[in-house]
C-alpha cells in the first residue's frame, strides 16, 4: 500500500473543501491557533512514517491524553478501574453533568471528562508525582523525549473550567473523588495542556496496534486482553456523542480532542494521527473526520 501518495491525495482533497467548523474557544488559549493547520501522520507496523502538511508541529493532544491515562491506570490496577468507571458509551456531550445523578457519581466511561476526572484522582492516589510520572509514560509510548505540558494551556483552562470543577465535586459528593478537588484539577488540566505532534501521536498510539507491546522498547504496557478492551473503549467512546457516526464512516478505534487532533488505531495495521483545529458542534475536528473516513475508504480496510 503505497500509504505517502494516499496521504497526499487526501491531504490534497480535503483542503479544498468548505470548513464550517470553529476553534475550541471556551478555553481562550486555543482560541489563538492558526486554523488553517493541517498534518497527518501514519505510521504501520513497521514504524515507517508518512507525514503530509504540518505532522511534526505541537499542537494542544487535549482529551487524547484520556486514552493515556486510561491506559496507565488499567495497566497498574487492572479490573478494579471498572469500580469506578463505566464502559458504556455516554451518547451525551464531552463534558455533561446529566449522566452523573441517575448512575450515583459512576461516570459513564473514562473518555468524558467525569469520567477521566476519576481517572485523575485514580493517578493521585497511585504516584506520588503523578505529573512527572505521567509526562515520561507518555514520552517513552512517544519515543520522544521533548513531549511537555503547554502551561499557558493550564493557566487559560484553570481559569475558565468551571464546568470541570462543577463535574469534580459533584462526583465526590458521591464518594468516588478520594482527593481535594483542586488537586484532581490540577493534574487534569496538565494531562489536557500536553503538546505532542500528529508524528509523536501515532508514535504514541503504536502500543494499541501492536497487541499492547510498546514497539519503540518492546515493552508490554497492557496484555492483549487489556489493549482489546482499550481499543473497544476507544470505538466505543472515542468521540463523544459522535462515537456511533465515526463507527460508521470510519471504522477504525480512535480519540479526539478539542484541540483539533484525532488518533486511530487499525490493530496490525497502522496508527494514524491528524490536526485540524475547527471543530464541528460535537467537539470533533472537521478535516480530521473527513480524512479518516476517506483513508478507510480508499484503502478498503477498516476493523469491520
Ligand atoms: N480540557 C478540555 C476540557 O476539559 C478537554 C475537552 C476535550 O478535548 O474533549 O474541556
């Protein structure tokens, strides 16, 4: 599969096309991106690299980063993660109080923010620096050790997150925060601020193709059991209240975040990352969507 020239093609095509979608502006520092940036990034199971457009600039990873921290968790605690999050799609908004009263405090997966805020707490109750601790997990899935966390992006969102502060203590109101909300806060805002590249990305997400086995160090993160479920909670929930339309037309496990980036895994296969910062109305990146819904097309594979 001559992957560079597919890329390029869909690179080529979709930046053509009307982009109606806007940038995350409820956190007024991504409010600052360029929107007309574009990088795509595909890396199979070899660890050969295709790059199109801007694929080696950093950008905001955002709720991409819940994949990580799920990841890290479920590796260190195994099945009792699912005591205190579900593994249901949400089919409500990223960051929706509703689910929250009905279910007794029990998030409905760990790709909303209630429910990657209880992962949060999970890190504080596991590492005694659970930011450093974080940064290098995600550095060596990355095989990068430049990867940081953007601390003006933590600034403008601990300045404006009331709905995640709103989302913490109410979960502890139930009893499944064991820390101070602030400090859940804290680290969240951090985990969303990490700056990484569609390159670095699909670098990141190679663990997931690969049975649970970091390639970069051949490593075993998570058993195939583990990574199974990681990449059947990605398809389940990768994409908010979009999670069914991506199934749909993509057909590949993936995450996005508001910051424009979107990864995906084809198991066996290839890891794929894009940046595109305007948003449609669920959060999800308008071109990023576009072009992972043509590569499965074109190439006439997907998990399905
Ligand atoms: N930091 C963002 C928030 O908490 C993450 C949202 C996202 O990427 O889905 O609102």
């Amino acid at each position: 599969m001559d992957y560079q020239k597919i890329l390029n093609d869909i690179y080529n095509e979709v930046i053509q096309l009307e982009n109606n979608g806007s940038i995350a502006e409820y956190i007024p520092e991504l409010a600052k991106v360029d929107a007309s940036k574009f990088g795509i990034s595909l890396i199979d199971n070899q660890q050969n690299i295709y790059n199109v457009g801007n694929a080696t600039e950093n950008f905001s990873i955002q709720s991409i980063t819940k994949v990580f921290t799920t990841a890290l968790i479920f590796s260190e605690i195994g099945n009792d993660l699912w005591k205190r999050v579900n593994f249901e799609p949400s089919g409500n908004a990223f960051n929706s109080l509703v689910q929250l009263e009905y279910e007794n405090g029990i998030p409905r997966n760990p790709f909303i923010n209630a429910g990657a805020l209880v992962i949060a707490d999970l890190m504080l109750e596991h590492f005694e620096d659970p930011k450093t601790y974080f940064l290098d997990f995600v550095r060596t899935l990355a095989n990068s050790k430049s990867i940081n966390y953007n601390l003006e992006v933590v600034n403008s969102e601990k300045e404006t997150g009331f709905r995640n502060a709103a989302l913490v203590n109410y979960i502890k109101s139930y009893g499944n925060i064991k820390n101070n909300p602030e400090d859940v806060l804290d680290f969240y805002y951090h985990q969303c601020a990490l700056a990484m590249s569609c390159e670095e990305l699909a670098k990141s997400f190679q663990v997931f193709s690969n049975n649970g086995i970091n390639p970069y160090n051949n490593e075993r993160l998570l058993t195939s059991s583990q990574c199974k479920r990681m990449n059947a909670l990605m398809q389940m929930c990768g994409f908010y209240d979009q999670a069914g339309e991506f199934t749909f037309k993509v057909g590949l496990p993936g995450k996005s975040g508001v910051g424009g980036g979107v990864a995906a895994v084809f198991p066996n296969n290839y890891t794929v990352a894009v940046w595109s910062p305007k948003l449609n109305k669920k959060g999800n990146s308008v071109y990023g969507l576009e072009t992972l819904e043509r590569l499965t097309t074109i190439t006439e594979a997907s998990i399905f």
